[in-house]
C-alpha cells in the first residue's frame, strides 16, 4: 500500500512539476520536440537522397544492360550472316 500511494505521490508531483514547467517556460519544453523534428526531417531527406541515388544507378545499369544487348544482337546478327554466306559458298564450291 505505501510502495503504490508514493508511487502515485511521486506521479502526481512529476504532472505538476512538468505542468508548471510548461506554463513558466513553454519553449524550452518544446524544444526537444523540435530537435527530434529536425532530426527525423533530415533522417528522411537522407533516405531519399540514398533511394534517389539507388534508383539513378539501377537506371544506369540498366542502360549499360540495353546498350550491350543492342550490341550483342548486332553482333550475332551478323555472325548468322556470315555463317549463312559461308555455308551457301561451300554448297555452291561441293556442287560444282
């Protein structure tokens, strides 16, 4: 009983003593609030950059990817070319 009844003593003096703080000084309570504001505002701004930036370098892997598979379909475009060319020229070269 007097372990709760001191326990509700000591709440109730801690209302009162943050109560009479915010009346007498009402900024100043504030103001961890505010840093924790700030804080959490440049913890977002952080990670958007970092998700901007992320999204920027899958872009340009992306455009790395397209650019080789352009140049890998051309390539194998002109090697079925010249395999063809070069299989017509040995059938031509046994048939004569």
């Amino acid at each position: 009983k007097k372990i709760a009844a001191d326990m509700q003593k000591a709440e109730e003096q801690t209302v009162a003593f943050f109560a009479e703080q915010l009346k007498q000084h009402p900024l100043e309570m504030l103001r961890p609030l505010e840093e924790f504001r700030a804080l959490l505002f440049e913890w977002k701004t952080g990670a958007w950059e970092i998700f901007e930036q992320k999204v920027e370098d899958l872009r340009a892997v992306r455009q790395i990817y397209s650019v080789f598979e352009q140049r890998l379909t051309t390539e194998l475009k002109r090697l079925e070319q010249q395999s063809l060319q070069h299989w017509d020229e040995k059938c031509t070269e046994i048939a004569s």
